[in-house]
C-alpha cells in the first residue's frame, strides 16, 4: 500500500533554539556541567532535581510579572486537567516551592542545595541565548549572613575557575532591602515620569521602575543615563551587609567589581546582586548571575527566611572557554576497545570487557563481524588507549593481544592476567 502525501515520513529537525550536543564535542558539556556542579558539593549543596513543569502561577508570583521572563518568554499551556503548567524558566521559585512544602525548612539552617538541568524560554535564539537553556544553581536558604552571599559567589567563582575559565569578570551591587526600597522606588518612579517613555516602558516603570534601567535599547540606556541608582540611597542596614560581602569577597581573593547599574532580570532580588561576564561572548556576555531573594518564601507561602543563589549557564561556559581557545574534558569514548575476530573471540572478549567494567574500566567493542582494519577504525575513533585483540590461534594459545594505541606495540597476555594487565596500564 502505498502512503498518501500527507502521510509520508518526513526528515525531522530539533526544535528552533534547542542545541544538540553529540559525541564528541558532549564530552565538553559535561565535564562543564559536572565541573560547576563539584564546586558546590565541595561546598556542601546537596542534590536536589526538580520537576520539568510547574504551576503557572508559581513562577507569576515568584519571578514577577513585570518581567519578560514572565510577560513574554514563558511556555505554558493547558495539562488534560485543565491546569495550568509552565516549563520551568528559571530554578529559584521551584526549589523553594520544595523547600515548603517538604519542610526543609523546619531543620537545621541554612539549607544548602543544589542543581542542574534545562530550564525553558521563549526567546529570539543566537549564539549563547537558546529556548531550553541548560543551567547549575545553589540555594542557600535560612541564613541572612553576609558570610553566606560572598561564600555563594565564591563557589561560582571557583567552578569557572576549576574548568580553567579566567577571562571573565564578576560584577556586584545591592538593590537594598524593605527599609529603604520603598523611598528609592519613588524617587525613581519621579525620575522616570518626567521621560518621553513610550506606553510598555511607561507601564514597566509603574509596575517595577527597576526594570526600566535595565532595558538594553540605546535610546532607553540614554534616557536614563542619570537616573538615581540604589547603590546611593541605602539603608544603613543594607549598606553594612553589602560592605561585609565585600570584606569577605576581598578575603577569599574573589575579585570584583561594583556596577552601580546592575538590575538582573527577575523581580525577586534583594541586597547582594551578582553577575559574572565574559566579553569573549558578544552580546550575550553574561555567563551566570544570582543575588538574594529575602522575601520570596514569604510570597510563595513559607515562613519568612531569606535566601541567596546563583544561576550559570553550561552553555555560555562552553562558550566562553572556545573563545577563550580552551577545552574541557576527553573525547575519548572508552578505555579499551574489543576486537575479535570470529565468534568464539567475541564470547570470550565479551566476557573479559564485563570483568574490565565491573573494575571501573570504559569498554567498548567491535561489533557487526568487521575486518581487522575496520574495527582498528573503531579503535581509534573512540579514543580508547588500549586495543585487546583475539582470534582462533589467540584462543588456542589462551591468550590476547594487549596494543598500545600510541605507539602501536603489540603483546600477548595471559587471559588470567589480563584484567590486572590492563589495570596496571591505565593506572
């Protein structure tokens, strides 16, 4: 039977914005990911994996709707209940919709977490801005300890660094607290409504006037190069918190620099507000960020602790380390490769790459009844350091050849010996 044109198989693409990463080039992404991950174990964030998709209204409430991430950027749809889901864009609301409801809470403080995975937008795709954005965070909840917000920063500082990323920069601010928000906001409201702002920008600034200093449009930018900045109309309180980050910062030999300006995209920040970047990248220089949210477990329903983290992108890491000429991580697939020739070799190398394994070792092996010089192909397309070879006269002989990939060399070893044989190599 023949198919219909509207039935016909078609070739499918990944969806516009969604980047593939495949071996070996993947071997990069991961060592990024695990890399900024370790520094947060080495800190002692524990694990926590979070749910693809939440409530919609958690993330309105909790990022804000004055933002774009929120206004604009979010996937959402309708599940079969008729409820209301969202793509998670952004890992903060949804660890602290854990946290309350898992009462994390309720032992010992700070809770330290952490995690990594895609996170979801609806954004124009470029280089390093994709629509399912790959990121590791921290959470430390409990705590309103400037010690914590610098110790925060300086895991993230020393992940990048772990991966040998040093071309980058860390830019700090506070955007103050309760006590004196409230005055800065309408001190800038003030500033912003004597400007020919066009209707959106106008509603913005009526909403969160913070999110107008952070437009990027060269006209806005302009507008509003002399508009007052939080940094200047601190509370005592909040400018004694900033001071300490800063000592600790200056301590742990964490370099930095103040930027007055700096308004991050969610609305949930409070004091220490960060960002890391790296101009190798264009226009999407920045490579992670983070700040305090006091306030946000509050407004999602918890008791009121405050709390501070970070967001970094694996992404724009792996970026930022090509153009910075670096690599991260082995292309090699595997340790040893297999090859045997016929079928009672097959057996017998079969079985000794589940004993290499069960060591620890990364096996693979030739497959599919290939010749000699095609599975030595495959041997070194995967990057393997050691190449067992058997056949019929090596089964006879209870023996296999053990070759050396770099140099070529070639022995033949006891099968007995042979796990201890190759774990003595690769040691």
């Amino acid at each position: 039977m023949t198919a219909s044109p509207s039935t016909t198989p078609t070739s499918f693409a990944a969806p516009k914005g969604v980047p593939d990463y495949l071996p070996p080039e993947s071997a990069e992404f991961v060592a990024v990911r695990g890399g900024l991950l370790d520094a947060a174990r080495r800190a002692g964030y524990g694990d926590i994996e979070l749910p693809i998709f939440e409530d919609t209204n958690l993330f309105a409430r909790g990022v804000g709707e004055s933002t774009d991430v929120v206004s604009k950027e979010m996937y959402t749809f309708a599940d079969r209940g008729d409820r209301s889901v969202t793509l998670r864009p952004e890992g903060t609301a949804g660890v602290m919709r854990a946290v309350i409801e898992h009462g994390l809470d309720r032992a010992a403080l700070p809770v330290k977490l952490c995690y990594a995975g895609p996170f979801f937008r609806y954004e124009r795709p470029q280089a390093g801005r994709y629509r399912q954005l790959q990121q590791v965070g921290v959470e430390a909840i409990g705590v309103d300890d400037p010690a914590l917000d610098a110790e925060v920063i300086a895991v993230a500082d020393a992940g990048f660094r772990a991966l040998g990323l040093d071309g980058f920069r860390l830019e700090i601010t506070s955007l103050g607290d309760d006590t004196c928000r409230p005055q800065y906001r309408e001190l800038l409201q003030d500033f912003l409504f004597r400007l020919d702002l066009d209707e959106d920008t106008r509603r913005r600034a009526e909403i969160n006037p913070l999110r107008v200093l952070d437009d990027k449009r060269p006209h806005v930018r302009e507008m509003t190069a002399d508009a007052p900045v939080m940094l200047d109309h601190l509370s005592d309180e909040a400018k004694a918190h900033f001071d300490t980050v800063l000592a600790h910062l200056d301590a742990l030999s964490v370099p930095y620099v103040i930027n007055p300006r700096m308004v991050r995209g969610l609305d949930y920040y409070t004091k220490t507000t960060f960002e890391f970047v790296h101009d190798g990248l264009g226009a999407q220089s920045g490579i992670g960020g983070g700040g305090r949210y006091d306030g946000l477990m509050r407004q999602l329903g918890g008791k009121d602790l405050s709390g501070i983290g970070f967001g970094l992108g694996v992404d724009r890491t792996l970026l930022a380390l090509r153009a910075e000429g670096k690599t991260v991580g082995s292309s090699a697939r595997v340790d040893v490769y297999a090859v045997p020739l016929g079928a009672d070799a097959k057996v017998r190398l079969a079985v000794l790459a589940a004993q290499l394994r069960a060591q620890g070792v990364r096996v693979d092996m030739a497959y599919g009844d290939r010749s000699l010089k095609g599975a030595m192909k495959g041997a070194d397309r995967s990057g393997a350091s050691i190449a067992l070879v058997a056949g019929e006269r090596d089964l006879q002989a209870g023996t296999v050849g053990v070759k050396s990939m770099a140099t070529g060399e070639q022995v033949d070893v006891a099968m007995n010996d042979l796990v201890a044989e190759v774990l003595s190599r690769l040691s």
